[in-house]
C-alpha cells in the first residue's frame, strides 16, 4: 500500500476531525505532518477541501507518484514532474490570495 505525506497549517483548520483517519508524523507549530494510506487518500483530501478556511490556504498530500494541493473546495491532483499542471495550481492558489512564498512549496 502506497503512502502519502501531508502538510497542511493547522490554523487554517475550521474543523480538526478528519485528523482522526491520518497518522500525526509531527507537530512544529504552526505546522501540522502528517501520513494517510492510499485507500483513504481521496477521502481525506475531500475533508481537508471542507474543512479549509475560505480564502488564503491550502494544504498538499503527496507520494512520489501524485500530488494533491488542497484548496477550500477544490482539490488539484497532479503528478510531480507536471510543471503545466503546477503553474495552473500555483496560479489558482493566487487568485485565492495566497502568497509566492505560501506557494513557493507546491
């Protein structure tokens, strides 16, 4: 079973509970790691895009193979070396107000 990693700013969090179906790595405040199987992946995913506060954030899950960025409500799948589908993610995490350096990881 494939891993993901995930990254997210806990502050950016209106609801914690989905943090009960990943496996907490560390926590370096205000930074939240954490790891999520591949059978539960899309679903975390979709409850980290609810969970979200509306403008200014997104979380990423990834492996080696695909990359999830997470905005409120949208959530961009990609593989890695995809540097068009980065632009696109980079550029829709803009028009949400996050910043170059916010985006500077994805």
């Amino acid at each position: 079973m494939l891993v993901y990693k995930g990254t997210l700013i806990k502050d950016s969090l209106l609801d914690e509970a989905f943090l009960n179906f990943v496996s907490i790595t560390k926590e370096d405040p205000p930074c939240l790691y954490f790891t999520v199987g591949e059978d539960f992946v899309a679903s975390v995913a979709e409850e980290i895009s609810k969970s979200l506060k509306p403008r200014g954030w997104c979380a990423q899950i990834e492996n080696e193979y695909s990359k999830l960025v997470i905005f409120p409500n949208k959530i961009l799948k990609f593989a890695p070396t995809d540097a068009a589908a980065r632009g696109k993610a980079i550029e829709y995490g803009k028009s949400l107000g996050l910043s170059d350096i916010q985006m500077k990881g994805i």
